[in-house]
C-alpha cells in the first residue's frame, strides 16, 4: 500500500519479545506446510510495522517502528493464516550500501521468523521500498546515481544468503511496488533475482510489476515482464485495491467510489489473463477494503472465490500492531474480531497442495 507511514498512530503499543517465541508455550493452530510445498496456500495475512516511518531512518525502535508480537501472530494462526508477509525496510537492514546487515535489525526478522515457525506459519519477507533507497533525506530510484542496480543485488543476495535453507520463510519479494522506474524495473528485478540464485537455489522469489504492481493495470505497464529463473521457482506479485484511484485510502465511501460487487474480479482480471497467458504463476500480496459498509465485504467475497478459481494465492492487507482506527485493518477490537475476518477465513476452495496448469 502507499504511504504506509502516514496510515498510523503514533502511539507504542507493547508486545511479547519475539526471541522468547520458541518457549512461549503458544499453541500451534496453522494448517501444515510441508518445506516442498511450492504453491498455493489458503489464507495469508500482511503483519505490518516495520516498515513504518521511513522517513525517520533508520528510526529508533520501539518509537518510529515495530515487528509484531507473539500474540498477533498467535492470532493469525488460530485464524488458519499459514502465511505471513513482513515488510521491513532495506535502510534498517542494510544501513549503507554495499555494507553489511545490521545485526540488531536482522536478530528481529530472524526472530519473527522463529515466532512464525513456532506456530507452524510461513513467512514472506518484503522490503518495503518501493524500488528505492534513502540517501540523504531522498528517496533515490535504483539504477540511477547513488543507487547503482548493484547495490540492489548486493543487498538480495545478503538477504537470501542469511535465510538459505530456512524452511520457515515461504519466499523472498525483490520489492514492495516499485513504479515510475523510468523503465529501469524489469533490468534492476532480473539482477536481483539473479543474486539470489547465487545464494539459494531453491527459494521461491516473488517478482513484483513496476508502476505499483497493478493487477489492473498489469498488461498495460507489465506485459513483458518475464523474468529468467534458472531454478523455475518464481511467481509474479501483483497489488490490487478497489477506490477510484486504486491506491487503497478509500478518500470516500463505496456509493461514491463507483464501486460495484464484480468490482474485485474485474479489476483483478487482467493479471490472472497474463499469468495464463504466459504460463506463469502470481499472487496477490496486498488487497484490502474498508470495514465501515458492508458491500465491499461482497466484493472481497467474490473476488476470493475468483481467485481460488484460478489457482491465485491472497494476502490480506493488513493486520499490525499500530493501525488504530485504520479502516482495512483486520486486527481485532476489544476481543471482536473484524468485519472482514469471517469473509476472510471462509473455505473458497483453495488448493493446498501444488498444482499445475
């Protein structure tokens, strides 16, 4: 989603520490996916927080940024969530280029992923960076002066190389909606993955498309990205939301926002068309709509059930610990669980086991 530091409350809200997740004695209550298992999965959910307020890089944590809790993921988990996406912030991680992985930053992803693996979840790790790194104040694109495509792939191979073998991490995302690459995307993705491989052959790599990942408008600015995979494990990472502007801040209500109940499938479609088209596989990491009006939860409804139909895997955005009054939140209030949840968790006939077309 866009600007995601602007969505929460500056408030600090307190969680269980993710390292003592292992003898935390919580219960395990996701379905089983086994370390082969390449494919589909039911129900994923976006646990946000550390990838807030990049504008305070690298940010004091705690104050400016937050992993989520033991008790979220718990959560999730006794909701039959069996995958997790994490975003976090390349700047935290990797606080200078070329430079080495800040080892406090990395202990809390390497911890989050324990917490995830304890309660039988998979973990999807996304630098939230939209296809740039911060130097000096300034959002600066890759591949251009200051950020060389280099870097990047320096900094995803560091990545994958800390993660190799770990079977708790369901796949790596190259970027969280990269866009106005000046046509720079599809080269700076291919190196990424590319380095990748140099480390780990065997991880599933999430390729997200350029100009913020539309699955609307994914033929239009994405209609020939392919990537080279020599290890074949790799799905293309499309965003989709459902106001006007497709940005997801949903400015005004579901009447005004023209919005209809096919509105999901519709928008939706052009992406599933491509991945047929091509023979190529994709997921949707981020889709969310407002809990106030009742007609977007039949939107969603249809559009899960289209996507079980096409073998697509969802991720909800978002549950955290930070989002307040946030309208697409799927946190819990006062023990009651969210409107979207039940929509959500319903059986949509998705397979879970790997499938081909």
């Amino acid at each position: 989603m866009r600007c995601t530091s602007n969505n929460f409350p500056r408030i600090l809200l307190f969680g269980c520490a993710l390292a003592s997740c292992l003898s935390s004695g919580h219960a395990v209550h996701a379905a089983s996916l086994s370390a082969d298992s390449q494919w589909p999965f039911a129900r994923g959910i976006n646990l946000s927080g550390a990838e807030v307020n990049p504008e305070r890089e690298p940010g004091i944590y705690g104050k400016d940024y937050i992993y989520p809790s033991v008790d979220e993921l718990d959560y999730y988990a006794s909701k039959g969530f069996a995958v997790v996406r994490l975003p976090y912030r390349w700047e935290r991680l990797q606080p200078s280029l070329f430079g080495g992985l800040d080892a406090a930053e990395l202990d809390r992803i390497k911890a989050f992923v324990a917490a995830a693996q304890a309660l039988n979840m998979r973990v999807i790790l996304s630098p939230h960076n939209f296809g740039r790194y911060i130097i000096n104040n300034k959002a600066t694109l890759i591949g251009t002066v200051g950020v060389p495509i280099e870097a990047f792939a320096d900094f995803s191979h560091k990545v994958a190389a800390e993660f190799v073998g770990n079977d708790a991490v369901y796949a790596l995302s190259l970027m969280n909606e990269p866009h106005d690459s000046h046509g720079l995307w599809k080269k700076t993705a291919q190196a990424g993955l590319d380095a990748i491989r140099t480390a780990d052959r065997e991880r599933l790599v999430l390729a997200p498309g350029d100009e913020w990942s539309g699955a609307w408008s994914w033929r239009r600015y994405n209609g020939d990205f392919l990537l080279k995979d020599a290890a074949d494990h790799i799905m293309y990472e499309a965003h989709q939301y459902f106001d006007l502007d497709h940005s997801g801040t949903y400015k005004v209500g579901y009447t005004l926002n023209g919005a209809s109940p096919d509105r999901g499938v519709e928008w939706v479609r052009p992406f599933a068309e491509w991945l047929k088209l091509h023979r190529v596989r994709g997921i949707i990491t981020e889709f969310g709509v407002p809990r106030d009006d009742l007609r977007w939860l039949e939107l969603t409804r249809r559009l899960l059930a289209y996507l079980a139909q096409e073998r697509i895997p969802w991720v909800y955005w978002a549950g955290g610990p930070w989002w307040g009054n946030y309208p697409l939140s799927a946190e819990p209030k006062n023990g009651v669980d969210a409107p979207i949840m039940p929509v959500l968790t319903k059986d949509y006939g998705m397979m879970r086991s790997r499938a081909s077309r």
